[in-house]
C-alpha cells in the first residue's frame, strides 16, 4: 500500500455499552419490579423466578472464581443448548411413527363400530329364532316328557 497510513484498532470490550444499574431507590425499584411482575402470567413469573435465582447464584460464584470467564461460560451454554436441540429430529420421527400407529387404531375402531351396527338385527333374529324354538320345544315336551322344557332356546 502507498501512503504508508497507520490503522487504529479498538479492543472489542471498549466498543460495547457498559450494563448500568438501577438507579432508583431500592424500595422504588422493587415496588416498580413488582408492578411489572403483575403483568405476567403465572408461568411467566415462574419463569423470571428461576432466572433471578440463577442470576443470583452465578453473581455469588463470579465473587469466588476469579478465573472465570464469561466467553468460555457462554460457550458452555451455547453448546448445551444445541446438544438439546440434537434431540428434536428423533422426537419428531416418534411421535410421527405414533401418529401413524394411532390413525391405524382409529381406523381398525371405526371398521368395528360399523361392523357392531349389526347387532341389534341380529338380536332380533335371535329372539325370533329364541321364539320359535320354544314353540317347536313345547310340542316336543308332550313326547319327550320333561326333556322338552329342559332344552335351552328359551333364554
């Protein structure tokens, strides 16, 4: 390159806006986290309790670990995430394959619930059947004695 120019970097941490705190009184700012709080959901709340929990205990760690840092923590959890993530595509094939199994049953129970339609025809005709064995029963009985009222066609 002509011209010999000089290039001026700048470190990457001095680029980013530093995190300011809450510059309310303490009282204030709890009454205004409550306010905002209410707006949520129970679930959502549940939510953002476990988050301040966790914020909490990693501010307590970072006091001890000197050594920590945050970019390899971030790492950490990046990857943690996507090894969670890895899970979906097999999740999805099973409850695919489940979905499959279930329209098959709901098919196998529709064909029985039509096929069950026949009943009441079919009760019919056997107490007609019922009916006229009795009567052919009855006029055994006066040759066969007892042996005609024993047979079973009369339920």
């Amino acid at each position: 390159l002509g011209g010999g120019g000089i290039i001026k970097t700048t470190p990457i941490l001095e680029l980013i806006p530093q995190l300011r705190k809450a510059e309310l009184d303490p009282e204030e700012a709890m009454a205004k986290r409550q306010r905002l709080r209410e707006r949520l959901s129970p679930e959502q709340q549940a939510s953002l309790q476990h988050f301040e929990e966790d914020h909490d205990w990693m501010a307590r760690y970072l006091e001890v670990y000197p050594e920590f840092s945050a970019g390899a923590t971030i790492s950490l959890r990046l990857s943690q995430m996507s090894n969670s993530i890895k899970v979906m595509p097999d999740l999805y094939e099973q409850v695919r394959n489940m979905s499959v199994e279930v329209q098959a049953m709901s098919h196998e129970l529709h064909t029985m619930n039509r096929k069950m339609d026949a009943l009441p025809v079919m009760a019919t005709d056997v107490k007609n059947m019922n009916f006229h064995m009795s009567v052919m029963s009855r006029g055994m009985d006066s040759t066969m004695g007892e042996a005609g009222r024993m047979l079973p066609w009369n339920w």
